[in-house]
C-alpha cells in the first residue's frame, strides 16, 4: 500500500510539473517568467497573451489535477488518489521541469477537487466568482476559495458525511499551500498594491 500511494504521489508531481503556461508562451516567442508578474499560471498567461491562451493554460492544468487523481484511484483507491493531488498541486507549484518554480496551483487543485469532491469545489467556485466580480482581484477570489475549501469539506463530513476525514484533512493541506503561494499578494492586498484584472493583453 506505502509503494502504491507513493507512486501514486509520483506520477501526480510528475503530471503537474508539466508546465503548460511557459510552453504555450514559449510558442508565441514569450518567456512568460519574464513577463508580467513572471508566474507561470493561467492569469498571468492571459495578462500577457491574452485570453485564448490564458484560458487554454488554465483547462490544460484544471486537466493535470483531474488525470492525477483519475490515475490514483485507479491504482489504490481513495488514498492513491488524495496522494495523485497533492503530488499535482506540488509539481505544479514547484515543477521539476522549470528549475521548481511554478504556478499557484487552483486551476490544479479544482480539477483534483472535481474527482475527488465535487460538492466541495462547486461551493469554492462560487465563493470564487462571488469575490471576483465584486473586486477583480483573482488573488482575492483564490484566496477565498482556498480558505472555503477545509470549511465546507468539515461541514460535509459533520453533518451529512458526504466527505472523508483524509479528505478534509486534504482540503485544509491544499488550502494552506495555496495561501501560502499567494502571500505576496496577500501583501499587496493589504497594502492597497495589488493590481485588479481588467482583461486587456499586454500585446
């Protein structure tokens, strides 16, 4: 079971690692971590190129999170596929493939959270599109969204036991990583520095 879950956590960091954003950019002749906030996310991509690439960046990792956990549970179940996710949302952040720089991972982390907790995700959405369009701040509405995700986990656990106990454990793990990845924003925030979407390309 150890091997298999660790496989299962291998396979996850090696898809997520796939870096989607700066191979798109590279196509179009951008070095996209050299550009705008130099993330290599989907938000930043459609910054710089706009939002055909900038969308297609986000379904390709939104898939990441999806084949990862789709192949954990295939190997070992339940416990294959929280490792496959959590592998994802690392390699995605830290990819191997970029000298481990890497992304802030929701577009991964939504795509794990539609196989594994689907209620979960859709509530996070919400929250996530609430925050978005009476801000436009999308660190804001990520932020939020990972804040909800333990929340509504525990509460589906508690009341309906919809969702695992390693599951809502799952959830508080990837909504501190992603906090995390976002604490510079966070900072921006605070200080009234932090630049609203407005949808335009720089190009």
């Amino acid at each position: 079971m150890v091997l298999s879950v660790s496989l299962c956590a291998l396979l996850g960091y090696l898809i997520g690692s796939l870096s989607f954003a700066v191979w798109i950019a590279k196509s179009r002749g951008v070095d996209i971590l050299k550009e705008g906030s130099g993330n290599p996310g989907a938000t930043n991509v459609k910054r710089v190129l706009g939002k055909k690439a900038g969308n297609t960046v986000f379904f390709l990792d939104f898939l990441k999170g999806c084949v990862a956990v789709g192949l954990g549970l295939w190997i070992v179940g339940d416990p294959g596929g929280i490792a496959g996710a959590v592998g994802a949302v690392l390699g995605h952040s830290a990819s191997i493939f970029i000298r481990f720089r890497g992304g802030k991972g929701v577009a991964v982390t939504m795509g794990a959270l539609l196989v594994l907790m689907p209620i979960t995700l859709l509530t996070g959405l919400v929250i996530w599109v609430i925050t978005f369009k009476v801000s436009r701040y999308v660190s804001l509405a990520s932020i939020l969204f990972a804040i909800s995700l333990p929340v509504t986990a525990l509460i589906l656990n508690q009341i309906w036991g919809l969702v695992s106990q390693p599951l809502v454990i799952f959830a508080a793990l990837i909504a501190v990583l992603i906090v995390v990845r976002h604490r510079s924003n966070l900072v921006r925030l605070i200080n009234g520095q932090e630049h609203k979407f407005t949808g335009k390309s720089s190009q």
